[in-house]
C-alpha cells in the first residue's frame, strides 16, 4: 500500500445478500487487496465448534445480532493484520456500538476509513435471489443457481469440494435478517454521511445484480485510488 494516492480502507455496506461478499471476493482477486467478512469468519467458527462458534450458532440461524463485545474480540485480531494494506471489510461494523468500536481502533492508529460503499439492491430482489444461493464455507465463495452457477454442480469451483446451503437463506429468517439490517444496521449510513468528505467518502451504488454493480465499484476505486495496483495473473 505504498506509492501514489490514498489507501483503501474500506467498508463494503448493505443489505443482507446484497452481494457484498460476491463484489469483496472479486475486489481482491483483481487487486492488491486484503479483506474478511465477519459472516465468513462467524461460519467457520460455527463449523469448527469453537467458543464463539457455539454461542453463535442459534442466533446467525435465527438471522440476530452477534453481542458486540464478542464481535469485537472476533475482529480486534484480523484488523491488526490489515495495517499499511489495503482493505475491505464485509459485515462490520453492524451496529452504532461496533461503528464507535471501529472508529475508536482506527483513530488511534491515525489510519481512517477511506471509502464507504452502500451496495443498494432492493428488497424483492434479494428475497428472489437468496434461496439459489449456495457457498463453499471454507472460502466463503458465494454461487448462485441462476446467474452465477459453479462449473460443476454442486462443488466449488477453486477446490472442487462440495457446496452448502446457509441456514439462514430462507424466506422466514431472512425476513428476519432484513428487519434487524433496518433497525441496527442502516443508521449507520447516516454517521458516515455526516464524516467531512475528503476523509470518508460514502458512495452508493444501485443495480439488480452484482455484475450491474462492478463496473461502477471498480470506477468509483480507479477515480479515488489511483495507487491500486492489479494482481499479477496467476490463474485463468
Ligand atoms: P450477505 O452475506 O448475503 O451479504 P448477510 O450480511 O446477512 O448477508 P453475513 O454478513 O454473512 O450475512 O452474516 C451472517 C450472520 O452472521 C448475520 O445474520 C449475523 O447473525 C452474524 N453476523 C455477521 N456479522 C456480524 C456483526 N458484525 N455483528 C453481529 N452479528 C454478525
Ligand atoms: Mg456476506
């Protein structure tokens, strides 16, 4: 993260199946870019039985909140490692008590969000899209059915293990995880809208699916991130 421009530090913001993590994962595979999402990193603690995973696992089934102070301690760690990179976070902060969290950890390393990115996808469309979704959980890589199909049905396209089904992609619970966006989550947009601009940047960016959105995502990086450098290709 050195050379010309700013750095990215970045919160990619929405709706539950918005496709953060579809628009983080191809962020990172085409650009020097660092990220972890807190619903990747919440299931693989779930699936290894952990402490935190145990406590957990009713309440993501059930489309709640994880207690901020258990998702700080979750998180302290991983944003410790992003230092001097640049980064993107899915998932966090939640709520206002995590958004003060995570102000507070960056401020004192003097090292600010640069970019805020509202994915803006309406509800009916998330609803008809989330029962298609399948993940491979180790990776967090998201398919969907109808327009993002793994090559082999049923198997990850990277490791060819085999793919699941999250216990909250259903009608009832992700109603469920809507309302709790609602009222915990998207009052957050209006505290990084009141940040001075030239610091923190809020964008939002509308579309049907995530392939409407990525080229506006990667405009909105090439304008204000100009340093950003491409991986060098290693696949494909
Ligand atoms: P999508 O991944 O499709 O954008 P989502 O945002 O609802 O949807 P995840 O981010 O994967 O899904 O989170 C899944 C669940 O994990 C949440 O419903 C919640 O129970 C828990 N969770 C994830 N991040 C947090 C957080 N920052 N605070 C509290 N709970 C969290
Ligand atoms: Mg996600």
């Amino acid at each position: 993260a050195d050379g010309e421009g700013k750095v990215l530090r970045m919160l990619m913001f929405g709706k539950p199946g918005a496709g953060k993590g579809t628009l983080s994962s191809r962020l990172v595979k085409k650009y020097d870019i660092l990220s972890f999402s807190t619903g990747d990193l919440l299931r693989q603690h779930i699936a290894e039985k952990t402490e935190v995973g145990r406590m957990a696992e009713e309440i993501v089934a059930t489309g709640g909140l994880i207690p901020d102070d258990v998702m700080l301690k979750v998180v302290t760690s991983k944003l410790d490692a992003l230092h001097n990179k640049h980064w993107i976070l899915d998932g966090f902060p939640r709520t206002a008590g995590q958004g003060k969290l995570l102000d507070q950890h960056l401020h004192a390393r003097d090292t600010p969000l640069s970019l805020v990115v509202n994915i803006d996808v309406a509800d009916e469309i998330i609803l008809g899209r989330i029962s298609d979704r399948w993940i491979h959980l180790p990776s967090g890589r998201v398919y969907n059915l109808s327009y993002n199909p793994p090559k082999v049905s049923g198997l990850d396209d990277e490791t060819g293990e085999p793919l699941t089904k999250r216990p909250d992609d259903n009608p009832e619970t992700f109603a469920r995880r809507l309302q709790t966006y609602y009222a915990a989550t998207s009052p957050l947009l209006s505290h990084y809208a009141a940040q001075p601009s030239n610091i923190t940047q809020l964008v939002s960016l509308a579309g049907a699916t995530s392939d409407e959105i990525w080229p506006q995502l990667e405009n909105v990086l090439n304008s204000a991130f100009p340093g950003l450098s491409q991986r060098q290709e290693t696949r494909e």
